[in-house]
C-alpha cells in the first residue's frame, strides 16, 4: 500500500539504500537490466511484461460501456464512438471515471 498523501513520513528507506548499493557499483544496474533481458528472451512473461511496461508504459485500462444504453451516455462518449469507427485503424480506450452520472 503506498503512503497516503500528505504523510509526515517521507522516508523511503528501500529507495535509499537501492540508491546506495547503485551508486557503490555502477555497473549493477546494466548488469540488472541484462539479466532482466536474459529472462524475457527465455520466455518468462514477468520479465517480458516488465520490460514492455518501462519501454511503452502500462496499457490504458478500457472499460466496457456495452451495458448502457446510448440515451444514458455523454456527448463526449457518443462522439468518441463514432469517432472509433470512422478511424478503424487507429486503437483507441473509452476511459469513463467512476461514479459517472452514467451509474444508477
């Protein structure tokens, strides 16, 4: 669990002392990296995943609007569909945040 906002502790003790054992060996970190590649190669998909997520960053979380119906959406929603499929080739996410208006 992360720190809530606003904490008085600002510690961050594991930060510290990664930063400490990097800064001792300098080639830690590319020694680190490589064998992160090693395992991505062999097919581990933790590796892979990891390795995608710091190259491209974590994938947008797209949320099924399929349930509501079209009288309940937003301007923003209908022209953001219609807009998808007049652009086929181009992926777009429908991010709707949570407690909408739409939610009844």
């Amino acid at each position: 669990m992360a720190r809530p906002v606003g904490s008085p502790n600002r510690e961050r003790p594991f930060n510290v002392a990664l930063r400490m054992a990097l800064r001792g060996d300098p080639l830690l970190l590319r020694r680190i990296a490589r064998k992160l590649t090693e395992k991505a190669e062999e097919g581990d998909l933790a590796a892979i995943r990891e390795i995608a997520d710091r190259l491209d960053g974590k994938p947008a979380q797209a949320i099924d609007r399929r349930d509501v119906p079209v009288e309940k959406m937003s301007d923003e929603e209908l022209h953001f569909l219609l807009s998808a499929e007049l652009e086929a080739d181009t992926p777009k996410v429908l991010l709707i945040p949570p407690n909408s208006k739409h939610e009844a």
